[in-house]
C-alpha cells in the first residue's frame, strides 16, 4: 500500500499482483499476469494517466468514488512505484 500526504489527508491506493494464467497460485514462474489498482478513481486517474485500463469498471461517469476493477496496461512493478513515486506517494505497512 503507498499512500500520500496532502493537506493533512492521508491518500492511499493498494496494489494486487496477479501472477501466472488466471490469478493461480501454482505458477512454476511466477510471471506477473496482471497489477490491480483500488482506489480513489480522480486519484488512480491522476497517478497513472494513459497506462491506466478501465474496461473492467461499470461506472465510467463518476470520478469521486472507490473502486478495486482498475489495472495496469504494462506488468513492470518498477514503473508503477516510479510513477507513484513521482506523484509523491510513500510506502506504508
């Protein structure tokens, strides 16, 4: 999770990782299928740009509200820290 302080408001958005055919967890490789993204959609919109795929999310109108059906176009994890990095984002446990 990597969140990001901003006029005393904490913002966050998680990652989850989805290795191998279909999310399986018996993956000999370990090859990553697919980086999902929850979080504040103007948020999400705002860090990610134009690598940011929202075919799977229904409601495409509105822009202050949650959702967990975002995912990255590229599976590169160094390039999503790096774009979060650069919107000031920190990583928090």
């Amino acid at each position: 999770m990597v969140s990001k302080i901003t006029e005393k408001k904490i913002k966050f958005i998680c990652f989850l990782i989805a290795f191998g055919r279909d999310g399986l967890a018996d993956v000999k490789f370990r090859k990553i299928s697919r980086i999902l993204v929850c979080g504040r959609v103007h948020l999400c919109r705002e860090v990610f740009g134009e690598t940011l795929n929202e075919s799977r999310d229904p409601d495409h109108g509105q822009t202050d509200r949650y959702t967990s059906r975002f995912f990255l176009k590229h599976t590169f994890l160094e390039q999503a820290f790096d774009m979060l990095s650069e919107a000031s984002f920190v990583m928090v446990n």
